[in-house]
C-alpha cells in the first residue's frame, strides 16, 4: 500500500528540479507534489527512494507521515564496517578495556582494536556511531578522542582521482574513433569493436543513469531506451550518428533543465506571498523588513488598501477592516485605538500604525501557506489519464522498437535489415517523460496561478475536480442584500455550461425565471435538493461559514470563502476563497478550465506530432537524428504552453 513521504529542506532550486525529475521517473512513486523546499511524494517501495537519494543526496532525509507527523524513514538495516582512530591511546591495558566495553553492545559486531596502529574496526548499522563510541570511551579515559579514521592524503592518489582516470578514457575514445575513422573503408571486426567502444565512453553519463534506474526497477526510463536505441543504431552501422544522436540528447537535458527552471521560478513568483513589512523606525520614518524579524512589540504601519500581516493593536488610527479572509464575512469591521486587530485582515480606509502582539509564526498568511503546503496530495483524473496514456505510448513504442530491430530482420536479413534503423528511432521518441512532468507543471501552475489570486487549492486535484462538476450551487452570504456585482456573477456562472442553483438567506425574498432560486431554507432542505442536483453529476458547493459545514462536507468540491479561523471550514473545503471579491469565484473557474485545457492540449499535440514522424519514419525519408531534435523541440513546446496558466489574466 502507498504511503505519504517527504523530502524536505531542499533550498537549492536546481536541486529540486532534479528530485522531481528523478522521482518522476520511478514507477513506485506517484502523485509528487513540489513547494519552494520540499516534494512529497505516494511511493509503495521507500526503501528504493532512500537508496537512490542516499547515493545522490546523502544531505536529504527520506520522511514519511506518520499519524500527521514527519518521521524519518528508516530503510531496513544495513550493517556497514567502520574504522576509527585514537588519540592519547597510551596503554594496551587501555585499549583491551575499551575493547571489552564495546563489545558488550550487540549494536557493535566484529570489534577489533589495533593498539600499535591506534584503529578500531566496527561493524554496526548505527548511523551516529561516532558519538555513541566517544561516550562509551569516556567511561575507560575522558583524555582519550575517538576520531573517524581518514585514508592518508598523496598527491598521486589526487591526480588518479581528477585527471588520470578522465584522461584515460579521453585517449581510449580517441583511438577508438581513429580505428573506426580509418577502417571505415574495409570494415572488419575491429571496426565494428572501436566503435561501440567510443559509444559506451560517449555514454558513459547515460548508462550509469540507467543502471540507477534498473536498480529501482524502472525498467522503461528514457535513459535506458536511449541507450538501446544507441546499440541498435551501432548495429545498424550507423556510427557518426549514434554518436550525434547521444550528444544531442546530452545538450538537449541541460536545455530541458533550464526550462524546468525558469518554470519552476514562475511557479514559486505566484505562490510566494510578499515577505516584508512596513517597520516604524522613528515617527514619520519606517524601513522595509522580513516578516520574520519583526519583533513582538514592534510598530507596523498598514496603509489603505494594504492587509496586515501580523496581529497586534492599534496604537494610532481609525479604519475600517475587510474581515473575509478571517471569518467570511462581508460586513467591515470599524477599528481605533486600542483595537485589536488580526493578521490577514485589509485595511480598507485610513493609515494604521499597529503595536505587533503576534509573530509571524502565528499569522494568517503563514496558516494559509501551512494550508496549501501541507495538504494531502491526491492524484487529479486527469493526471492519471495523461500516466495511463504515457504508460500505453511508450509501452507500445519500445516493443515495436525492439520488434522492428530484433525479429523482423531475421526474417529476411537482407531486406529488412532497414527496420533496425527504424526500431532506433521509435525507441527515441518513446520517452513518456514529457507528457508526465507537464501534467505535474499544469498542476502547479494552476495552484500556483490560483494562489497569486488569494485562492488557496487545498489538494493538488481540486481544480481538476472542479471541471467534473455538471452543478454549481452558490449559497449567498447570511442577511445581505443582493447586489449588482453578485447578480453579475450568476450571470456569469450561469454561462459556463453548468447548472446554476442559488440559495438566498438574504432579507428579500429573490424571483428570476433565469436561475434556480431558493428563499431561506433550512440546512437539511438544502442537503436534500444537493442529494438530488448530485444524480445529474458531481456538484460544486460555494458556501461561507461554519453553518453550512455539512454542505461542504456533502459537496463533491466544497469551496468555502473566508473563514481560516475556523478549523471545521479548513478541514471541509477543498477551495478556500481568501478575497472578499466576486470575481475570485469566476476566476477559480476559468483557472480550473486553462489547467485542463492546456493539459489536453499537450497531450493530443504530443501524440499527433509523434504519430506523424512514426509515418514518416516507415517510409524512410526521417534521419535518426532528426527525429530526435523534433522530439526534444516538442518537449518544449509543450513546457512552455504550461506558462500560458501562469501568465493567465
């Protein structure tokens, strides 16, 4: 059964590009999610997670979710043999005793101690041995240091290291490239052994990467077609372009890495809020600080139309406060001197200057990141449509490729000797990557877009959920009277092909012949015309309070707006809208629908682009090569029409 992991403290961008590929492309993982410094991640089979980033990340630690905690994942033990060193180790009586204390511990197997030398060898799976051996010393003689033994330094041992082994393999590449230049002409055995020798070192990179990936038994990676691929084209005889072929590959990931990046920065320019807050230095004058190193009891000033991120009093001022965000509701709250006010409200009127009570550990903002970031992940539908296409594609592909360049030769070498070139080919551009890591950036950039909105996405699949629903029910806020702009939005809402029902708990009664209306119903009467709405399809729910718990509870996407002081809202809605603006909710929608748009677009341009050079391919006339650059150019085609959700207006 899958369970929650972490891999969390990742600050370095580049390296959490590479995780997320990495994890990606394992089949025991599912369901990634990536934040600023951290991806969670669905995985059957941790234990080849933890291998992999041990001897990637030895820095990370693998995390699982235990009973709503982070707790380190222990992979099962592996029991490794150490040798440390003394210092101030005078006697042998010393060091029989010390050897004797250790080896009371079954923790520690194996102990020896060489007393003329100075080293203990030990074997234990004891990940902090260290510590635990320089306690156990004390005991014997406080004087004395246990130190991790360190293989002696030598100048020769650097060069091997550095240069001797890369220079080795540059003069056998060379020889191996002359030999197959100059026997071109007669070609012989040797032709055909120095150029599948220059091959291997050429891909060297690529085939490490795919031994990893057979080791995590991900056996359908891009690393390892290519690599058939390349065998393939050295058996075909089609030597100087499978070189070509492999150094393209080589340059087009580092390009790939790029994109990644910048889209990776796009997405973390929506989600990340504004940091820093207006800190009064003396009267009149302030400086712009972090969040974070904003004192208790220091003074913040709010200017009109700004919200305040940390909960304090006011000490000068009068304004009114937009409260939505807090507690849903629509009414403005009227604050002076001596007023209390909390973090994640809006100062709509005047300038306040606030004495900070609250630090930003405790302010709504962060509560809303801890919100959107601590979510459980779940895999939206069409997340999985696009992992069972990817699946089918490149299953499909690698089989006709091997076919192609295995048994349909054999059954007349002579003239289908051709169809190994083909299976090269169709192995290149079976790679399923693409379409799986945009489908997972359509994602973010849809939670990202939604959060530069003040829309908070509790689950990475409530967008996509939000496209299912064939009913839209808009519960209107307690006693308000019906304005233009909300009539507006049913209009609105009421042209997106979905039907519309509207509960109306206002002070008059509503009548339109457009809408479905309902005047002042109880919470089990709205239930009951939800429960039958719900046989026509999946209903979306957009209520405000605490009182319509049950409705978001019922809903298929329960969307509340406002109200993060209430965990009973939190834990209930999939969507929360944090402003007070109408438009937020048409925008939820239309964000919903450009993530799924551009998500199927992506897929059915791959897919046409790919069926064409496959046709294209059987005839003949594709170049290796060339297949492979049009592959890689729909690669980013594809990651850049995902910025279209970012760059949405």
């Amino acid at each position: 059964m899958a369970r929650n992991f972490y891999i969390d403290n990742i600050n370095d961008i580049n390296k959490l590009n590479e995780i997320s590929i990495l994890l990606n492309g394992m089949e025991e993982v599912s369901r990634i999610k990536i934040s600023k410094t951290e991806i969670s991640f669905y995985c059957e089979h941790p234990e080849n997670v933890h291998e992999v980033l041990k001897e990637c990340y030895p820095e990370l630690v693998l995390k699982e979710e235990i009973n709503s905690r982070k707790r380190e994942f222990i992979a099962p033990e592996n029991k490794t043999e150490y040798i440390f060193m003394f210092t101030n180790l005078e006697t042998e009586e010393e060091a029989k005793e010390i050897e004797e204390v250790i080896s009371r511990y079954s923790a520690y197997e194996n102990v020896s101690l060489d007393f003329t030398n100075k080293l203990l060898k030990v074997t234990t799976s004891q990940k902090n041995i260290l510590v635990r051996l320089n306690r156990l010393v004390d005991k014997v003689n406080p004087n004395i240091d246990v130190e991790q033994w360190k293989k002696p330094f030598k100048s020769q041992d650097l060069f091997q290291e550095k240069y001797l082994k890369t220079m080795s393999k540059l003069a056998i590449l060379f020889v191996a490239l002359a030999l197959g230049l100059v026997t071109r002409n007669d070609p012989s055995i040797v032709t055909n052994i120095a150029w599948l020798v220059a091959i291997i070192i050429f891909n060297e990179t690529i085939l490490r990467r795919a031994y990893r990936d057979l080791k995590v038994k991900h056996y359908i990676s891009e690393n390892i077609t290519i690599n058939i691929a390349c065998l393939f084209g050295w058996v075909y005889g089609a030597y100087v372009e499978t070189l070509v072929v492999s150094l393209i590959f080589q340059l087009s990931e580092r390009f790939q890495m790029y994109l990644i990046n910048l889209t990776m920065e796009k997405i973390n320019n929506e989600i990340s809020p504004v940091q820093l807050g207006r800190r009064e230095i003396k009267k009149n004058e302030y400086e712009m600080v972090s969040l974070e190193d904003i004192d208790i009891g220091d003074i913040i000033v709010i200017m009109p139309g700004e919200t305040i991120p940390l909960g304090g009093k006011v000490v000068s001022g009068t304004s009114d406060l937009d409260m939505f965000a807090i507690n849903g509701s629509d009414i403005l709250d009227k604050v002076n001197e001596g007023s209390e006010v909390q973090s994640g409200s809006v100062n709509v009127s005047e300038m306040l200057k606030i004495e900070v009570l609250y630090t930003y550990d405790h302010s709504a903002m962060n509560k809303v990141l801890e919100i959107a970031m601590m979510a459980p992940v779940n895999s939206s539908r069409t997340h999985k449509l696009v992992e069972l296409i990817s699946k089918v594609y490149t299953v499909v592909l690698v089989v006709a490729g091997v076919v192609c360049a295995t048994i349909v030769p054999f059954i007349n070498i002579e003239t289908n000797f051709k169809y190994v070139y083909l299976g090269a080919i169709l192995l290149t551009i079976s790679g399923s990557f693409a379409y799986k890591q945009v489908s997972s950036f359509a994602i973010l950039s849809g939670v990202a877009k939604a959060f530069s909105k003040i829309i908070v996405i509790k689950e990475n699949s409530g967008l996509d959920a939000l496209n299912l629903c064939h009913t839209i029910i808009y519960d209107r806020f307690d006693g308000v009277e019906v304005t233009e702009e909300e009539m507006e939005l049913f209009s609105k809402l009421s042209r997106i092909n979905r039907d519309l029902i509207i509960y109306n708990d206002g002070p008059v009664d509503l009548e339109n012949d457009q809408y479905q209306i309902y005047n002042n119903l109880s919470v089990k009467k709205k239930l009951e015309i939800m429960e039958e709405a719900s046989v026509a399809g999946p209903v979306a729910y957009i209520g405000d309070n605490s009182k319509d718990i049950a409705l978001l509870q019922k809903a298929y996407v329960g969307i509340s707006r406002g109200g993060i002081k209430d965990k009973k809202v939190i834990e209930n809605s999939d969507i929360m809208l944090m402003n007070s603006n109408l438009n937020t909710v048409m925008e939820t929608f239309m964000i919903s629908k450009k993530q799924k748009d551009v998500t199927f677009e992506n897929i059915f341009m791959s897919l046409f682009i790919n069926v064409i050079m496959m046709l294209v391919a059987i005839s003949g006339i594709l170049p290796w090569w060339v297949a492979l650059v049009i592959y890689l150019l729909e690669v980013v085609i594809v990651l850049l029409n995902t910025h279209r959700i970012i760059d949405m207006k």
